[in-house]
C-alpha cells in the first residue's frame, strides 16, 4: 500500500492504516532498531519532505521520542538544510544517452548475445538474489516486457509480509511471443529475510547449477541434497555464471543487521567460486522527486547518487557495479528510459558472465596443461 505524507515536518504519517507522527526514531516492520532520522539521507537538505517513507513499507509503529535539530552530513561537509540547495548536480555523475536509436542498439546487442561456443554454453544463467519486495521478479518482468513489446506480469509479484517467490525459476526471455529464446536465463529465488527464506547454506547448491527449475522453496528449512531431483554433477552450462543483488532503495538505509550480514555471507561464497557480482538498486523513482517526474536525470540526481555511495559503503561493493533501475510498476505501455535503464544493467550483466567463461577456460587449461601429471617411467623392450 502507498504510504503517503500528509503535511510539513513533524506532521502526520498514514502507513497501512497506523498512525504516528514523524520523529527521529521509528521502527519499521521487520526491523527492531530504532533508526535515527538522519539515516533517510538529510532529505531536508535537498529539500524533499522531511521524512520521506517510501512505498512498500509496512510500518509496524512509529513513535516520537525527541526532535533534535541536527546538521546534515553530505559525502563529508555539512549540508545547508535549505529547499534552495539544488537536488540535480550541473554535471552528471554518470553518462547516460536517452535517445530511441540507444533503447534499440541495447535491444539488438541483447538479442543478440550468446556466450561463445567454446563453452558449449546455449545461455547465460543469471541469478537474481536480495531481500523480499526488492524487485527480483519485477526486474524480469521489466525484460521481459521489453522483449515481448508490451508491459507483461509473468513473475508473480506484488506486497506481503513475506516472499512471495516460493519456488526456484530459471527464466527464459523470447523475442516477440513466437520468437527463440535470447541468450540468458533470469533465475529468481526466494527472498532474504531474517530468520528464515534462503539462507547462506542455500547458496552453494544454486550456484552450483545443483538445483532444478521450479524446486518448491521451504522458508524455514535448507536445501535438502537428498530431493530425487537434486543434480550432483551437473554441467556448467546448468551453472550460474553472474549473480545479481537486487535492493530496494527505499529501504536499504533501515535494513536490519541480519539481512545485512546475510549479504556479506553470500557474497563471501559467490567470490569463493570466482562469480561476479553486479548489484541492482531499485526504486530509484519513489526516493527523488526529480527523478520521479524524469528518470532520465537520474544520473544526476544527487540524492541517488549519495544511495549508490551508501549501499558501495554497506555492502563492500564497488560503486561502479550498483545500477540504478526503475521496473515497471504502474505502467501501462513501455517507456524508453526505463527500458535503457534495464537494458544498461543486463548488458553488464551479459558482459560479467563472459568474464566468468574466459576465467573458467582458463582455470580449465591449468588442470589440463600437464604440469600436474606425474612423470611416466618408459620402459624399453629389446626385441633381440
């Protein structure tokens, strides 16, 4: 449910029905910290409502407990807390052309990808990992909206308290609704959470290609190994070859420490196989105003960009592997600058798992070059 802010600072909140009034502590659902109000990012200081609660947050209780008027501390110097300070930077932060002759080479150069034929690999397995509601299945439907010509819902999504990807889907995407299969695959997966969904245990089996399609996810068991339909050696083409965090911008500052440590976990594992990582950050529209009206200035937001610092400093992850994206939510028919956005992460995507091959050959003529092989005596049989 959309929550909405209903008046000037330390005025009202309607979240889902409960009431409180905005103060520097709350404690959102799925949380049991207390969260000062500086976390949002000194909104204020670029003159946004103070207090800016996202959609799809299920505030559990808000409660004021003191308002303190304290500076705001942007990338390391103080903030003017003024709506005079600009929220759009003059010179973008990252290149980004928006033209329809873009949208249609990213289309192309996607349609167009396979991996190469050395690897005997017909597609490029993509997983997609991240908390639940940060739009996983919403990132596929957004491809595959692209590709089929019209906004599509093929991945169940929508708001609940808990995942609602219950089962493991490796998703292909066609061109047009006759056409072949593209290159890739878009494997979902159940949601972190606290407590329960995938866990760090999970991980090996799904990157290891162990797992088959539709395997029906327990919350608060492991994967079982001892399921009739668990693969043991399965080949790499079954393998995944790039994996993708998906984050909800809305709430990445208030994630709890669990889901957090969760994530480092994952990653520890994924970097023990050598898979990279590209991470997702959505919802890019629903924290800065400008960009809601125009998500082509999003590469200019500084509001956005401050969030890809953030999430770079939380999770240890570059900052030129977080990609900001908008799936489509609302919409009814494509748009080019969501579709450019999309395709932008895809393509890094594509292009990360082609690193992962080259590395994969290369670790494959190490183990078969000789060097391991221990010597032969040759014996030499006279035949006088």
């Amino acid at each position: 449910m959309k929550s909405s802010l209903l008046g000037p600072p330390h005025s009202r909140v309607e979240a889902q029905g409960a009431r409180g009034n905005i103060g520097n502590s709350y404690s959102p659902h799925g949380t049991d910290r207390a969260v000062s109000y500086e976390e949002f990012g000194g909104l204020e200081a670029y003159g946004y409502l103070t207090g800016t609660f996202c959609a799809d947050l299920d505030y559990k209780d808000i409660e004021v407990y003191t308002i303190r008027d304290k500076p705001v501390v942007i990338s390391g110097k103080r903030a003017d807390a003024s709506p005079n300070v600009p929220r759009l930077k003059e010179t973008a932060w990252r290149t980004m052309e928006w033209t329809v002759s873009t949208r249609d080479d990213l289309v192309r150069e996607v349609s167009e990808y396979r991996p190469l034929d050395s690897t005997k690999v017909p597609q490029a397995q993509i997983l997609l990992l991240g908390p639940a509601g940060a739009g996983k299945s919403s990132y596929f439907n957004t491809i595959n909206s692209i590709f089929r010509g019209h906004v599509t819902s093929q991945a169940v999504t929508g708001i609940a308290p808990h995942s609602l990807t219950n089962k493991f889907r490796r998703y292909e995407v066609r061109s047009g609704r006759d056409g072949g299969a593209l290159g890739f695959r878009l494997c979902d997966t159940m949601g972190l959470e606290d407590g329960q969904g995938l866990g760090v245990a999970d991980i090996p089996y799904l990157l290891g290609g162990n797992v088959p399609d539709r395997y029906q996810f327990n919350p608060a068991v492991s994967i079982d190994p001892s399921i009739p339909e668990f693969k043991v050696k399965p080949p790499l083409a079954e393998t995944i070859h790039c994996v993708t965090f998906v984050i909800d911008a809305c709430v990445m500052s208030v994630l709890s420490q669990g889901i957090v440590d969760k994530i480092k976990g994952l990653r520890t594992k994924i970097n023990e196989r050598g898979i990279p990582t590209v991470v997702l950050l959505t919802k890019v529209d629903e924290v800065c105003p400008e960009v809601a009206k125009d998500l082509s200035v999003v590469y200019s937001s500084a509001f956005v960009q401050e969030k890809v610092k953030e999430l770079s400093g939380r999770l240890g992850v570059s900052v030129s592997n977080i990609l900001p994206v908008k799936n489509y939510a609302t919409e009814m028919e494509l748009d080019r600058r969501v579709d450019i956005l999309a395709l932008t992460a895809l393509r890094q995507m594509l292009r990360f798992a082609d690193n992962y091959f080259d590395d994969f050959d290369e670790d494959q003529e190490e183990e078969h070059d000789g060097s391991d092989v221990e010597p032969v005596d040759i014996i030499h049989v006279s035949t006088n």
